[in-house]
C-alpha cells in the first residue's frame, strides 16, 4: 500500500506488485492503497494501475482486486458531499455499476411507490430533506440454491 502510494507521487502509470504468498492480500492493499477522493479537486493525482508481479497467483489477485474496487465504490460514496451523491444519483450510480452483472436486477422506486407501500416512517425522514426519496432494490439471482430462504440486507445509502 505504501509502496503504490509513492510510486503514484512518482507519477508513474503503472506497478508490479510481489504477491509475497499472499497474492489476494496484496492485490487489497495495492488497490486500497492508491484510493483517493479527488472527484472534486482541482488538480487530481495521476491513476496508477497495480499488477500482479509473475503469474503464479493470478485468481487470489484478481479477487482481492474486486474485493478492493468494491470496498472503495464504498469509501467513494461515503466520502462524497451529500449534495453531490444525492438519493437519486446514488441509486443511478449503484445501477451503472450492477448493470453488466446479468444475474443482478436493480429497481429505482420514487417517492409515489414509497407512499403505496405505506413506509411512513422512510417518508418522515425524508421529509428533512430538500431532496426526493428514492428506494433502491437489488436482487442477486444467482443464488446456489433456489430453495434457500432469501438474505435480505437493510441499510440507509
């Protein structure tokens, strides 16, 4: 991670990462390593693109790496102001992102679906806003077993 982080104030486009055993473990820190909010600074740091030194370890990088890329959609969300990544922009930016995953179905509800459903309570804390509710639905379909109970996940964005 430390070792990214110099190499991008060297302004050098490219690292080959020594997995060190651990090839998952290091694509994570690489990739966490090189994060950066810069979405609204003048002058951006240059991207740097960490890769696997040799070929022996290639599947642990490859996930630690989308391990890593999903941690940072996270921080990037997180981190940004709350009048830039807004209820609807946040949902729009979730559904860019799962739109490749074909065993993934995203749903957008506004704020007419919410009142349908009788959530008073998302209403009422939503009404301190000057923005619009939306409620984001993700559905995985991909599931091993179709019989399984279903895992639900509830969370405020």
């Amino acid at each position: 991670s430390v070792g990214c982080r110099q190499i991008q104030d060297l302004e050098i486009p490219c690292v080959e990462v020594d997995p060190c055993g651990d090839a998952q473990a290091a694509a994570e820190g690489a990739v966490l390593g090189l994060h950066e909010y810069n979405e609204l600074k003048q002058k951006k740091k240059p991207v740097v693109t960490p890769q696997l030194h040799g070929s022996a370890e290639s599947e642990g990088w490859q996930k630690g790496v989308i391990y890593a890329e999903g941690q940072n959609l996270a921080r990037y969300l997180m981190e940004a102001p709350a009048n830039y990544i807004t209820p609807i922009k946040f949902a729009e930016h979730i559904e860019q992102k799962l739109r490749s995953f074909s065993n993934v179905k995203v749903n957008i509800r506004p704020e007419s679906w919410i009142a349908a459903q009788q959530m008073g309570a998302f209403l009422s804390v939503a009404k301190g806003s000057a923005e619009p509710p939306i409620f984001l639905e993700i559905h995985y379909l991909g599931g091993a077993n179709t019989n399984d109970s279903p895992l639900v996940f509830v969370g405020k964005g």
